[in-house]
C-alpha cells in the first residue's frame, strides 16, 4: 500500500512576507504599458459588480458622457 504523504511538513513560508526584498535595478525593464497611458488619463477601479455589466472602457466613458449632457450646464463646469 501506498502512502499518501511523503512526510513532509510544509511551513508557512509561503505566506510571509520577508522582512526586506532585495530588488536588482539594472535588470528592470522599462514599463511597455506607459505609451498607451495618455496625459490626463485616470485610472478607477470599478466594484465587482458595475465591472459585470461594463466590460470595457468604451462602455463606461459612453455611460458617463450621456450623464454629463443630461447634467444641468451650471454642474458640468471642472471644479
């Protein structure tokens, strides 16, 4: 018959975080996301919930617009 455990005990390595991470800057790599990042962009994270009926940021910046026109124009002025 087989044994099911080899004996082993795992510790808890896994799951701590190290005092101090040791991180080797000559290696880094420039971010090849940051062009597609444009001034003025922000970036919000939406609930769960709003994120299962809006799949893209077309679908949400489409919403907003149509409520900003429906605004009174005295609310539309940036703050």
């Amino acid at each position: 018959m087989k044994k099911s455990s080899n004996g082993k005990k795992r510790g808890n390595q896994h799951d701590t975080m190290r005092k101090e991470y040791r991180f080797d800057y000559r290696r880094a790599k420039p971010n090849r996301f940051a062009a597609e990042i444009s001034k003025g962009t922000v970036a919000v994270v939406l609930e769960p919930d709003v994120a299962a009926v809006f799949r893209s940021s077309d679908a949400v910046n489409t919403l907003l617009r149509s409520v900003i026109a429906a605004m009174p124009e005295s609310k539309r002025q940036a703050r």
